[in-house]
C-alpha cells in the first residue's frame, strides 16, 4: 500500500436543533425563529473560515463546513432546516420512526412540507424500536441529535419539561454532557443567549440548566468556536505534525525487546519480529471492521478510507514507539550489567585494564546515549498517545454505525483538549448517519462486528497475559538462580581453607579472583533483571490484561443474551468503549511517571 495516507481532517461543525412544536412555538413566531437560526449558521460559517484559513496546514483542502442535525419535527425542527438549506448548509435527518409511521405525527400539508425537506437532506436515519406515538422514540431521537452535534439550537421558552423527550429534557441532558446550548428564544424579545460549562472559570463536573453560565451568544460565538473546533498549540500542536509526518521509508529493526522475550522462552524463534509494523499490516488488520459497512453511502465510504488510514497510521505508530521503548530500557539495563562486566574482567587480564577500562567509558557513553536518545524522542508518550488514538479511532468505526459520534465525550469536559482528542473529534465531525433504517438485519450486522472485535481483544489480553507473566517468571527465576549462585561462590570461598590449600585455584586461576568476580557480577546482572522487571511491569500488565478479558467475556455474553434493540446495542457498544478505553488510561497512569532514566 502507497504511504500516502489521508490524515487531514475536514474542519466541520455540527450544530443539532431541539424546539417546540406549534402551538407552544405559536406559528406566527416561525419566521423570527428561522432569521435567528440563519444568523447562527451565517456567524457560524464566518467564524469556521477564519479559523480555517489560519490553519491550513492542519485541515485538508476540503472547504470549512456546518452541518445540521436534525429530527425533522413540525415547528422549530424544520424550521432550522429550511434555514439550513437556505445558507447553503448540509442537511443531516434523524427520525424516531420509520418515515409511514412518522407521517402520522403530522398534517397532511405538513408532511408534504417536512418529506420535501427530508428528501433534500443529504442522509437520513429512521429508528424502528418504537410503536407510532411512543414517547420513548422521541427521547431516542433527541439523545441521537445530541450524539451527532457539537452544539445544540434549542428554540425553548425556558419554562419546564411537559413531556418525556422534550426540548426541556433534551437541553438538560445537552448541559450536562458539557455541550454548548444556544438559547433561542421563541418569544422575539431576549437575544439568543449561550448556555455552557466552558464560561464556568471552574467547570462544574456536572452542570445544571440552573446553575450553568449563560452569555450572549453575539458575545461569545466566534470564541466557541475557537474552543471547539480550532487545532490544539503549543507542544500539542508539534505532536499532531509529527502524526502528520510521513512515516520511514526504509525497513526499521528494533533488537532488544523481541531478544529478551526469545531469551525467557516467551516466543519461539519462527514467531520472534524483529522488523517493525507496517502501515498496511495495520490497515489490513482494520478493514474487516469496516467493510460490512462500505456501502453506507459518504459513512461507509470514510470508514473504510479515511478512518482506516487514520487507524492505520495510528496504530502502526503506536506499535513501533511501543517497540523502541521497550527496547531502549532493556538496553540500557543489559549495557549496565555489561559494564559491570568489563569491570570485572580485569581480575583474569591485568594486562587488558586500560582496553577494558576505555570499553566500560563507551558502554557507559552508550547508555547515556541510548537514555537521552529514548528521553527526547519521548517513546512513552509517543506510545501511548498513538495507542489512545487508535483505540478512539477503532471505538469510533463501531459506534458511528449507530449514529453515535459522542462529541462531548472529552476528557476535560470542555474546552482545550489534548492533540489525540481533539483529533479524534474532528475526524468524528467528517462522519455522517448511517442511512436507512436500524432495523433488526443492520442491528444484527453491527452486533456480530462487535462481537468479533470483543473476540480479538479477548484473544489479544489473553495472549498479552500469557506473555507478561511467562516472561515475569523467567526473569524473577533467572535473578533467583543467580543469588544462588552468589550464595554458592561466597560458601565455597569460605570451605577452602578447610579442606585444602591447593583448593585456593581454579584451573590456574584464584579461586579468590573468580569469587570476587561472581560475587559482583550475578548480583549485578540479577539486579539488572530485576530493573528490567519493575521497567516493564510485566506482572501488573498480565493482572489487567486477564481482568481485562474476564470483563469482555462477561460482556461478549451480554450481547449474545440480549433482544436486538437499538438502545440496548447502543449501550453495550458505550460498555465496549469504557471497558477498551479503560486500558489506555491504565497505561497513560503506569508509563507516564517511569520516562527511560539511567540505571542506577
């Protein structure tokens, strides 16, 4: 596969739209509320260009675009959507029924009106869980609005709920979740106003409609903006070019770690890598995740090209960063204890002590070498931050079949995350709906996909325990053995005198030299393996990794258990999600305090 990849995202904004229907937004009130929503998407569009323009080396060449989300109900629904059309922007619908049974909230003139709208949205999605009429469906539809969009329009008179899946309901849901609301008010009196944890100087875990900030949006719409969708600066900026950067072109080895496993009986030689990953080893890898999907129209085509390359790229670097840092501390406690060799060597070869002397410089020299080599280029965070994106991109290919993009699922609750979220969110934005209806064929298919994915990373935890506590033991039994051994020399030294003077040699040389040298040497070594040991924290990897696969076991039974619903599937894939992300965040806990230092 060719190593150009698509890496840049599409600068995208999606803005959801929440609303009463007549005769609480009294019909006279309709076109008050289409010039605000019009203003929004005009002030919106501006704002998105400017930051475009600002940033081009970060977005594709594609144009900046808003797109809206929308349930197509009669009254503020559909009034942002012809307002939508008519500046030009994107039309996404999502519907609590199926199109026949939706029909039926409506009169005839309406429907006529609200399918001519639907026709010219560019996908659309019919939920099919819920009889005509249930109030269920409608607080389905409004989660999934909230699923799709990075801000919601909620054309409300500010007074309480009066029904499950109302505006009310739906715009508490949005605050608390941390996603900026604009208050557009039906009654052509108040401005628009901004409802948003992020003006909170400390930002509330979770937010209230009572309790959170309120500004006017005129205010504050471009700096929103700016918090949502610009690229992240500083040193994040840095690692996302990095992730930009084309990878080597030229094979890459990576010696010390694949050695170490082969050494312990981990891996047998057939099986022992030494070459890194690929690009397209990973993409291969993928694609059987994406390709049942391929033809969901604009959705089915980015995942299986541009998410997959993203994966791909993603995982391959995660991979190789995970090899050289690994590699690096087995280095450096090898080259430790082969420096305590050359030390030692000089009792058998006085004649050799300043050969020996200048090797040990250079080991030395090496290792200090090898640490601030491994410490700049930041392998353990290079590793992790590639793992967390893979993982986000992986998650994201399985729950956007479902239409859930979870926008606001960061982990700052708001605004400035790192590179790796921010990255992640914009490639989200590209994603359209699935078209169609969710029925229970295309339900089926996303359960067996997200059963296959649970089976592999069974298998993988399953495989990653075995490795880590196989490889634990051999080291923590090879340090045992060379204590013995210690224990050995220094007990024979000790008996020589007992038994005989002639005893005092070996083979011509003294038994007192070979002491002195095992006595330092094995527990030298052992501690090197010990450090080795702590470094990788072998252990403690193989216990979350059986944990880990006992949870997906418990989980890959609750989807074979389970009715086939949308709501209930959408549930357990968020459980696949916090079970796989868990993980990641293990890892960013255990790595980020141990950077490759010297041994010492």
């Amino acid at each position: 596969m060719s190593e150009k990849l698509d890496l840049k995202p599409r600068l995208t904004l999606r803005i959801g739209i929440t609303g009463h229907r007549p005769p609480r937004l009294p019909r006279e009130r309709n076109e008050a509320v289409r010039h605000s929503c019009e203003d929004i998407f005009a002030r919106a569009k501006h704002a998105l260009e400017d930051i475009y323009e600002r940033n081009r080396d970060v977005f594709s060449d594609e144009a900046p675009v808003v797109r809206l989300v929308s349930a197509m109900a009669t009254g503020a629904d559909t009034v942002a959507a012809e307002a939508a059309l008519a500046q030009g922007l994107p039309l996404s619908a999502c519907l609590p029924f199926r199109k026949e049974d939706y029909a039926r909230d409506f009169e005839p003139s309406e429907w006529a009106q609200t399918q001519a709208l639907i026709e010219a949205a560019e996908s659309t999605v019919e939920l099919v869980d819920h009889r005509p009429g249930d109030p269920g469906a409608y607080e389905a539809v409004g989660r999934l609005v909230l699923a799709q969009s990075d801000i919601l329009i909620a054309v409300w008179d500010g007074d309480a709920a009066r029904g499950r899946g109302g505006t009310t309901e739906v715009v508490a849901q949005a605050v608390a979740s941390h996603m900026p609301v604009i208050h557009v008010w039906p009654d052509e009196i108040h401005p628009p106003q901004l409802l948003w944890s992020g003006l909170h100087d400390e930002i509330p875990d979770r937010p209230s409609i009572d309790g959170v900030e309120r500004v006017e949006l005129s205010k504050a719409l471009p700096q929103l903006l700016e918090a949502l969708c610009a690229p992240p600066e500083g040193e994040d900026a840095q690692c996302l070019q990095t992730f930009y950067a084309p990878a080597p072109k030229r094979k890459q080895f990576s010696m010390a770690w694949p050695l170490l496993l082969l050494a312990c009986g981990t891996k047998s030689l057939s099986k022992t890598r030494f070459k890194m990953p690929t690009v397209a080893e990973a993409r291969t890898y993928f694609m059987p995740m994406v390709e049942p999907f391929a033809g969901l129209g604009a959705l089915g085509r980015r995942l299986n090209d541009e998410v997959a390359d993203r994966f791909a790229r993603a995982d391959m670097a995660a991979s190789y960063f995970a090899l050289r840092f690994r590699s690096s501390f087995v280095t450096n406690f090898t080259l430790a204890a082969l420096a305590v060799l050359l030390a030692l060597s000089g009792l058998f070869w006085p004649a050799g002590k300043s050969f020996l002397i200048a090797a040990e410089l250079l080991v030395i020299a090496l290792i200090i070498l090898n640490t601030r080599s491994a410490r700049r280029s930041d392998f353990h965070t290079m590793w992790i931050d590639r793992r967390h994106l893979a993982e986000r991109l992986r998650l994201l290919a399985m729950s956007s079949t479902l239409g859930r993009l979870e926008l606001r699922d960061v982990e700052d609750g708001t605004t400035h995350p790192g590179w790796v979220t921010w990255y992640a969110r914009a490639t989200a934005r590209e994603l359209d709906m699935p078209p169609g209806q969710l029925d229970r064929d295309y339900l089926a298919r996303v359960r067996e996909t997200a059963i296959r994915l649970i089976r592999d990373q069974i298998a993988y935890h399953d495989g990653n325990a075995h490795l880590m506590e196989h490889t634990n033991h051999r080291l923590h039994q090879a340090g045992d053995w060379l204590f013995v051994g210690t224990i050995m020399f220094c007990a024979l030294y000790l008996s020589t005198p007992i038994f005989s003077d002639k005893m005092g040699y070996i083979s011509g040389v003294s038994l007192a030299a070979v002491t002195t040298f095992a006595t330092a040497f094995f527990p030298a070594l052992a501690a090197a393996l010990y450090g080795i040991r702590m470094q990788g924290d072998f252990a403690a990897t193989a216990e979350r990794s059986t944990a880990l696969a006992r949870r997906l076991r418990k989980l890959e039974a609750s989807f074979q258990r389970d009715d086939l619903g949308y709501t209930r599937l959408v549930d357990r894939i968020r459980r696949l999600s916090d079970i796989m992300l868990s993980d990641v965040h293990q890892w960013q806990q255990q790595y980020e305090t141990r950077p490759i230092t010297l041994p010492g």
